[in-house]
C-alpha cells in the first residue's frame, strides 16, 4: 500500500520530500493493519454468528415442535436442546476468555504453587473421564522436581486441563500421558496421546479461532477455541507451545514456560480452623442413599462421630421405608443408584416430606442445571472433599461446628508428598489395599486397576495415593506397588 502511494505521488509529477514520504508510509503501513484487523474481526464475528446459529437453530427447532405437540420422541428433544444449549455455554465461556486475552484485560497472578500437588490434583481431576473412555491417564515426571515454583495456578491449569481434554477426546484406545520435566527454571509439559492424530497441513490452521479439523474428528463435541485460547495463553504467560503429531498414531503437544523457584520457601498459610467435632444443638438424622457400600462407609464414618443419628440404604425402596420411620432431617441420595435414578427418590422424597426434609444430590457428573431444583436443596459433585460436605451439610441443616483447637499442619523437612488420608477413609481404603496384596500375588492386572480405582474414587484426598499406585503398576513395579498397600494398611491400623 505504501508503495502504492509513492508511484501514485511520483506519477502525480513530483518527488515528495523525505519528511512527507515517511508519514505516508507511515499511514499507509497502519491503515494497511487496520484494514487487516477490520477483515479479521469481520471473519471472526461470521464464525460466531455461525457457531451461535446451529445450535440455536436446534433448541428452537425442537422448541417448537414439542409445543405443538409433534415431538416423538421428547427424551431425545430434551437431549438435543441440553446439548446445543451445553455447546452455546461452552462458546460463550471461551469467548469471554478470548475477548480478555485479546484486550489485554488479562491479568497473570503470581503465586508460589506446590508444584508437584498442582500435578497429582490436576491429573486426579481429569482421571474420571479418561477411565470412561478406557484410557489410562499417566502422569510422568521426574523424582525430583521443586516442591514450590511461581505460577498463575488457574491459568496454567487452563492450559494443560485444555490439552489433556482434548487428548482424551480425541483417543479411543491406549494412553494420555502428561510428562514434566524441569530444569534450570525451564519447566516442559508434554500432553502425549496415542489418538487419531493431526494432519500436518492441519497442525498451523488448528491454533486459530474456530478451525477444527473435518471428518469424522469433527462429530466429537467442541467449539474450535480451547487452542486459541490455550496458545493465547501460553504466549501471555511469555511460553511458547508446539505441536508434533503422527495422523493415526497420536499427538503430542509441548508447552515450555520459565517457572521460577521462590528464592525462599514461602510461609505456611495460617493454620487452617481446627478439625470439626460436633455440633451445636439438638441430635440431626441423616439418611445416605448409594448403592455403593464403601460410600455409604465414607460418610457415616464422617457424620456420626460429630454426633449424626445415621441410617443407610441401598435401594430407593428401602430409602423410602426408612425415612417414613424415621423422619431424618437430612438425606445425602446418589444421583446413579443401580436400578434406581435418585432425582425419582428425591422427588417421592419431597412429596411426602415436603420443604422441611432437606435433600442433597451426589453425584460423578454435573446436573443439567446449576442451583436448587424443585426435588433437592443442594447437589455435590464426587469425589468431594470433606470439607466441601461438610459446609453443605451445616447450610442444609443450619447448625454451626464444634472445632477442636487449631493444630498448625505438621510439615515434616524431607517427608513424602504423599499426604495423610482422612481417618474415615482410611479404613476403607486399607479394605482396598489388601486386596491389592493379593491380587498383586496373583498378577491380576485388571482387577488391581479396578481396585486403584475404587480408592481414587474415595475422596480427593486419596488421589495422590492411587496416582502413585497407579505409576507402579503401570512401570510393571508390582513390588513398589505391594509395599505402598502394606504400608498404608499399617498407617491405618
Ligand atoms: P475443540 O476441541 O473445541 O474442537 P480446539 O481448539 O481445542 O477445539 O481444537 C481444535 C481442533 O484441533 C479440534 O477440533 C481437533 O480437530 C484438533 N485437535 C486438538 N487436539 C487434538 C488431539 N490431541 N488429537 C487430535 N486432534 C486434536
């Protein structure tokens, strides 16, 4: 463009001065990026108003027909309308990230992070749902990696949970491994899958808004912004990020950021309220739903010795029968009982017991909708930390804590990162660890997988423990791995 200029100057019949040649380029080079900015923003606005369009097409669509009655199959209505309107949250969520990258709103904190917790919760979290696709999720890192570095934890939890997420949707068989390595400052995250893979005529196209590579990749749910926003990330975090893929046999994305150690260790934060032992007020009974018995442990080994009155079932049947008896004031119903569905539970529940019975789902995958409904006064996503229960239960019921003194948490120089378990879990989990011991004498693979499972599943709490189990058995370490159940059975006893 500003060459343009110039010949239309020169042609104009004179050699502009020095001084005016550079302001018209100068002009010309920033309306050449304002006019780039403007075709860019038009694109990008089309892509939104199209990815808005088909899934409002479809709540509408479907809308209409159930009114006038020609829905079918409602059921299947009711989960295109769920689906569209989850698609049309998920868009507006990467949006706003986007527009606060792109304005510059985006602030970074800096916070000194326990760095290798940061890596076993992050992996925990994402656990569920690569074993609902088969997958093994596997965290590799070195024996030895700081345990604080400076980080903004939510962001680069955004980067790597993106990764890893798109890792496990785009895997049907084998692993995603999520490697870190960290030297001289340098920390390198490696999210490796054994997926469908990326076309190298694809790999540059995927970074930018809205590009999703076609064919059958494209039936899997997303919006093309987790890696715009990831990369965006990244490179305001001052990082750089690559992709190395093999179509057919798997992706592997890189991420390397400077991740600077605190010169000191940073002061433990103020000793946490001391451990809550009862409560204030008349005695509460609460009745636990779940068909899973080792849940129904965990929690009442929780509630009744802060003085709950507890009562189990297993079946909806059974839970109506004892809360017509008696009368609790709290129920905790898993949402996935078997034959049973708990929201049915909770609704025969609430009819017969009307407001004053306060009902609280669990459950291992969100509700469609956020809040209260109409059958429950609260809903919990499992695992859950203690904690997180037990602030629900003194909102449900109203009653305020008995705490015992506040302990300052012990943290013994050189101990390993491997955390205590809760002493209601214990227990449980020790059930779990001796059955590992056997089937480790036996070398059932598959049943000792599912055991690791189960004690993952316990509480949050025991996710670092499981984790270790689970490098151990992956690395064919089933001595490691016998040790690990012994000791946490003599820890328990
Ligand atoms: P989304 O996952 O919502 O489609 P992303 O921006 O995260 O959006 O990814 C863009 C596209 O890149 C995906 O649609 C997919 O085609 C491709 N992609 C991303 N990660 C992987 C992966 N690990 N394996 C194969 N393809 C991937």
């Amino acid at each position: 463009m500003a060459g343009r200029i110039l010949d239309w100057l020169k042609r104009e019949g004179g050699e502009p001065a020095p001084a005016e040649a550079e302001a018209f380029a100068r002009l010309a080079a920033a309306r050449d990026a304002a006019e780039a900015a403007n075709e860019a923003k038009t694109r990008f606005l089309a892509s939104v108003a199209h990815e808005i369009r088909s899934p409002l097409n479809a709540i509408y669509g479907y809308a209409q027909l159930i009114e006038r009655g020609q829905g079918k199959d409602q059921l299947a209505a009711a989960r295109v309308i769920r689906r569209s309107a989850e698609h049309l949250a998920h868009l507006v969520e990467g949006l706003l990230d986007i527009a606060q990258v792109e304005g510059g709103a985006m602030t970074l904190s800096r916070e000194a992070i326990r760095f290798p917790e940061f890596l076993d919760q992050l992996v925990a979290m994402l656990d569920l749902q690569a074993q609902a696709k088969g997958l093994a999720l596997v965290l590799e890192r070195p024996e030895r990696l700081p345990e604080f570095v400076h980080a903004d934890p939510k962001r680069l939890r955004q980067v790597l949970i993106n990764l890893m997420t798109n890792a496990i949707k785009f895997t049907d068989a084998g692993a995603v491994t999520l490697k870190v390595e960290y030297r001289n400052e340098l920390a390198t995250f490696t999210v490796i899958d054994t997926g469908i893979g990326i076309a190298a005529e694809d790999a540059a196209r995927i970074f930018a808004p809205f590009e999703r590579v076609g064919g059958p990749a494209a039936e899997r749910p997303g919006v093309g912004l987790g890696l715009a926003i990831t990369q965006a990330l990244v490179h305001i975090m001052g990082g750089e990020i690559r992709l190395d893929s093999v179509p057919g046999e798997g992706s592997r994305f890189t991420v390397r950021l400077m991740l600077s150690q605190p010169l000191t260790p940073p002061s433990e934060p103020a000793p946490e309220a001391g451990a809550v032992t009862g409560y204030i007020g008349r005695e509460r009974w609460v009745l636990l739903i779940d068909d899973d018995a080792a849940q129904l442990a965990v929690v009442r080994g929780l509630l009744e010795p802060l003085g709950f009155q507890v009562r189990t079932a297993s079946d909806g049947e059974t839970a109506l029968a004892l809360a017509a008896q008696f009368q609790p004031d709290l129920v905790l119903c898993d949402v996935a009982l078997g034959a049973d569905n708990g929201w049915q539970i909770a609704a025969h529940l609430r009819r017969r017991h009307g407001a004053a019975l306060r009902i609280v789902m669990l459950s291992g995958e969100a509700p469609l909708a956020e809040g209260p409904g109409a059958d429950h006064d609260s809903f919990i996503m499992k695992p859950f930390a203690f904690g997180t229960l037990l602030d629900c239960v003194a909102d449900q019921l109203g009653v305020e804590w008995v705490r015992a003194a506040g302990e300052p948490r012990a943290a013994a120089p050189g101990a390993p990162a491997m955390p205590a378990l809760p002493v209601v879990i214990a227990p449980v989990a020790a059930a779990h660890c001796a059955e590992i011991e056997r089937l480790v004498r036996i070398g059932h693979v598959r049943a000792i997988e599912a055991e690791i499972d189960a004690i993952a599943a316990l509480a949050p709490e025991a996710a670092p423990l499981a984790e270790r189990m689970r490098a151990a058995l992956d690395s064919f370490d089933l001595k490691a791995l016998a040790g690990l159940a012994k000791a946490l059975q003599a820890d328990a006893a």
